[in-house]
C-alpha cells in the first residue's frame, strides 16, 4: 500500500474515504487483503474514528467486505460478482431513464456531452490512463441518471458505478474496448438528445449488457 499521512484537519473521513478507494480501485490493496482502523489509523496519521466512518462507506458500497466475525477486507472480482452488480445496474439506470421527463434539459445534455468528449480526449492523449477513464465513466452514467427525479434512484446508481469503477479497472477490459464504448456512450447521446426515450433505454441496455460480456471474458475475472 501506498498510503501517505492525511495532514489536513477538515473532513479526515473524506480523505481517508478517497485514498483507501484508490488503493482498491487501482489493485494496490489485493483482493482478499484484511483491513482494521489501527492499520490504517498509522498510515494516515489520524484517528480511528474517520477510520471507522470511512470503512464503513466503503462496506456499504461493496468496495469493501466484513466477514461473519467483523473483519473488513477486499473482496475478489468473480464472475458472480460481475453478473450480480451489472444485472443491478441495467434495471436502475434504465429505470432512471424511464422516470424522466423528456426532453431532457439542454444543460444536462451539454453535462452528458461534456464527459463523453473528456472520455475521448483522455483516450487520446492518456491512453494508458484506465483508472481516469473509469472515473469519467462512472460520472457519464451518473449524469445520465441524474436526468430523472429521484434522490434515492440516483444514490443507489451512484453506488453500484462505484463497484463498477474497480471491476472495469482490474478486469482488464478497459485498454482493448474503451473505443467501443466510446462508440455505445456515442449511440445513447444521440437518442438522448433526440427525445427517443425507448431507443436510449435500448441503447443503454445493450450497452450494459455488452460491458457485462466483454469482462465476463477476461481471465482477471474468476469463476467462483
């Protein structure tokens, strides 16, 4: 782990949130690591109390495990997994598409549009960059969410791209198929922005269910 000392005095639970989810999201902490508050309460030199609150968030957004005794640890990418948190996925955000009202407003179209053209630009001139490309991906479908009006919608949405995040970094699907999912994002935009709710609940689906696909073919992914 590459873990540095947290200084700032103001929100330490956000900050210890957001070093431990990197750490996960980019395999520095293994799959079946155990984690505890005094551990990491050393390597950030803070409390254990934001510790605490921190691992917790990150239990209940599945980045994280805890075991029947209470032990917290990094849970593996199986095949399970990754069909359990894409089938989840595709009935909320078609859901969320289903829930809104069309057309959608300019400016979250302009926002929708603004990750997309991030996600190609990144590709050009970062390409190595699949932790960066994860990232917007996760905020592409999130925008797309937020298009509905449902808080609690949008919040479990928010935190199954969280999983979704680290499954489509250590997959290893990313490097070969970012361009066509550049091409898919591509498809719903188009229908978004022409007021077809069934065609962009369609190309939403089997874009979902084609990101499902190409990483239950990777080796990363176990079978148990």
């Amino acid at each position: 782990m590459a873990l540095t000392p947290i200084k700032s005095n103001s929100t330490l639970k956000e900050q210890a949130y957001e070093q431990i989810r990197q750490e996960i999201n980019t395999n520095s902490l293994k799959p079946g690591t155990f984690l505890t508050e005094e551990q990491l309460s050393n390597m950030l030199s803070i409390s254990r109390t934001p510790i605490r609150s921190a691992l917790q968030q990150l239990v209940y957004e599945k980045l994280l495990a805890q075991d029947a005794t209470g032990h917290i640890y990094v849970p593996k990418i199986t095949a399970k997994s990754v069909t359990d948190a894409s089938r989840v996925r595709i009935a909320l955000e078609c859901m969320a598409l289903d829930c809104a009202e069309f057309p959608i407003p300019p400016e979250k179209l302009a926002h929708i549009d603004e990750l997309y053209h991030n996600q190609v630009d990144l590709v050009k001139n970062n390409p190595t960059d699949n932790l960066g490309f994860a990232e917007l991906d996760k905020h592409f479908h999130c925008a797309i969410a937020e298009c509905c009006d449902n808080s609690t919608l949008i919040e479990f949405i928010q935190s199954i791209n969280n999983v979704m995040v680290r499954i489509n970094v250590l997959s290893g699907t990313l490097h070969n198929n970012r361009l066509d999912a550049l091409e898919e994002h591509a498809q719903i935009i188009h229908y978004l922005k022409s007021s077809q709710k069934e065609f962009a609940k369609l190309s939403l689906s089997e874009h979902l269910k084609q990101v499902e696909k190409r990483m239950l073919q990777r080796e990363e992914v176990t079978a148990e």
